[in-house]
C-alpha cells in the first residue's frame, strides 16, 4: 500500500463520527477515458475534472462505506462542440472486487448489485440538467428543468422535469444552460414528423407498384413453361387475375391513404398559420392534447414544457469551467445503504467544488 494511500485513509478515519468504523479497503486507481489534448480547454477541463474527483475522494462519510468498499473514480470526457465531462465515483461492495491487488471486476459498473453507491458529478455539460430525450436529430431536447429546493447555497432542479431526477447546478450568476422549446421549435418538429409520413407513404406506394407486374407474371409464365405447360397456362390465368384484383384493391388503399394524408397535411398548415409571430416565440409543451382536426398540440397549458441547451452557452470560452451539476440520487428507503449514502451527499464539499468554476 502506498505512503499516499495511507495517508487518505487515516485522514478518512480521523475525520469520521466516533461512532463509525472505517470500512475503506482501498482505492482503485482512477480511470480517464475519452481525453483528447488538442481540444480547446482540454488541460483546463482535466485540471478540473481531477479536482472534482479528489473533492469527493475526501469526502470521509461516502469514502467510509455502509460497509467494506473499494471506491473507484471514472472520468469520462466527451463533448460534441464543446469539452465536458463526468466524474463519476462509486463505492464497490465485495461482491465486485477481484483477488490479486486492488481491484473491480470489468463488469462491476453493470449493476446486479455489486456498488452501493455512487457520487456522479458533471462539468460543462449543460444536458446534464436534462432527463430523457425529446424531439429529433435537430430538436435535441428533454423537458424543462423544474426549480425543486436549495443546499448548500445552490439551487437544486428537477432534472428534465423529473423530481425523482435532482440536480444540483453550479454556475456564476445563477446563469441556467437551457432555453424553452419555442411553439416555433415544436411546429417545426411535428412538420419533420409530417413530412416522413408523406415521404413513407410515397415509398409504399411505389413498392406496392413493383410487386407483381405483367412483365413479372410472363417471366414466371416462361420458365414454368419449360417444366409443364399446361400448368404454367393455368399459372399465368390464376395471376392476370390476382393482378387486377390487386390493383383495384391497391388503388382503393391509395386513394384513402392520399385522402387521409392530405387532410392531414391541410390540417397541420392550418394550425400552424393560427399561430401569431409572438405566440411561435412562446414556450410550446407537449401532451396528448389533439386539436379538433386531430392535430397534436404543441400550445397546450397542461401540457408539459420543454427545455433545449442555450445556443450562447457554445459560444463561452472553452478554457473556462462554467457548470458543475451534481446528481442527487438517493437510492430508495429501503435500501440499507440509503442513509449512509443521503449523509454522503450532505457531506459533499459544496464549498470546495464551487471555487472551482471560472471567474
């Protein structure tokens, strides 16, 4: 074991309540993956992220166990137009450790039971504040974050619109990463939606029209004819037949699809010329709410609001640290960790993460 490592976890066990017993077994090694040097603010951010992870390695309630653990921090850097990453720190029960040193079984981050808890900490990732996703490849969106309580000094979110999803969010003026989803952004995405129906229902039709042919029916008709001729006749009458059948059937199925879709189409334009230039900048939400044309709503007042990242937010300096997000995700009553991990995130250092954003 090294002098390092001795060192953290007498601190750990000096810092503890009387009452509890320091069940740390070790720490493993941190894992950065994802890292990539030549982006801008990458060292800044890696500074960062290591500091975030030392925080959290400090903290003597979480670094204790319910039980014995071996704690392991992963930083994962990513990022599409900007640099962010997750600090994610979990406590592994023996079920995850292997023999040999310390270490974790490759699968322990898989579930089944094998940690008891982890801290997961997220810097310049404003989806972070999001839950599940919402709209299209050009509406990445999730529902809007709902203001839930305050610790620390530091507001606390409904992620998503989730309750059961809190996040803790860090920023410099109490800036918030997201802007509403637009009646605007909404029509424009039902109109994607739209037009793929239309474009789907012209592949149908199409395929449907390939399918069995005169042409087809004489190939057929030519090869059985070398076999049994007499049944290749029979063959080809049986076909003409089914033929114009289909096509009636086919046409009938067009001209109602044809119909159908151009109702609704009619519909959508409608709706979306009821709207004034003011009202498309308003916040639109979504819900099963239909218009009497049968139109999905996208102004509904139950409805449910949405949220997309702040455009300005990748125009910000990538050598600046502007978010840190931190889950608060207990894990049920039940649990016989929860108290323990609860405690955990109320002894977070609140304080120490916070200097870390840029000035």
């Amino acid at each position: 074991m090294s002098m390092k490592l001795v060192a953290v976890m007498t601190l750990i066990a000096l810092m503890v309540p009387p009452f509890a017993q320091a069940q740390l077994d070790c720490i493993v090694p941190t894992r950065e993956e994802g890292f990539d040097p030549k982006q801008p603010g990458a060292t800044e951010l890696q500074r960062a992220a290591r500091e975030v992870a030392a925080i959290v390695q400090q903290n003597a309630v979480f670094m204790q166990g319910n039980k014995p653990v071996r704690i392991r921090t992963t930083i994962d850097y990513g990022g599409w137009d900007r640099q962010s990453a997750s600090v994610v720190t979990t406590a592994y029960n023996q079920k995850a450790w292997l023999a040999g040193g310390c270490k974790v079984s490759k699968f322990a981050d898989r579930g089944g039971g094998l940690s008891d808890g982890t801290i997961a900490i997220f810097i310049n990732e404003p989806e972070a504040m999001f839950g599940g996703h919402l709209g299209d490849a050009e509406l990445k969106a999730s529902g809007m974050p709902m203001p839930l309580a305050n610790t620390a000094g530091f507001p606390i979110y409904a992620g998503g619109g989730n309750k059961d999803n809190p996040r803790l969010l860090m920023s410099r003026a109490g800036y918030e990463p997201w802007v509403p989803v637009t009646i605007a952004d909404m029509l424009d995405w039902r109109e994607r939606e739209l037009k793929t129906k239309e474009e789907e229902y012209q592949a149908s039709i199409q395929q449907n029209g390939n399918e069995l042919t005169e042409a087809k029916i004489e190939e057929i008709y030519r090869d059985m004819k070398k076999i049994n001729a007499g049944e290749a006749e029979k063959t080809r009458t049986q076909l003409l037949a089914s033929l114009k059948t289909m096509r009636a059937k086919s046409a009938r199925q067009s001209a109602k699809a044809a119909q159908w879709t151009m109702q609704q189409r009619n519909a959508f334009d409608m709706y979306r010329a009821s709207f004034t230039p003011a009202q498309l900048a308003a916040p639109g939400t979504i819900s099963n709410s239909l218009t009497p044309d049968k139109v999905i709503r996208v102004d509904d007042p139950a409805g449910k609001p949405l949220a997309k990242v702040d455009p300005a937010y990748a125009q910000r300096d990538p050598q600046h640290i502007h978010l840190i997000v931190v889950g608060l995700n207990p894990q049920p009553k039940t649990d016989p960790n929860y108290a323990w991990f609860k405690s955990s995130l109320e002894a977070l250092d609140y304080a120490a993460l916070a200097k870390l954003l840029s000035e």
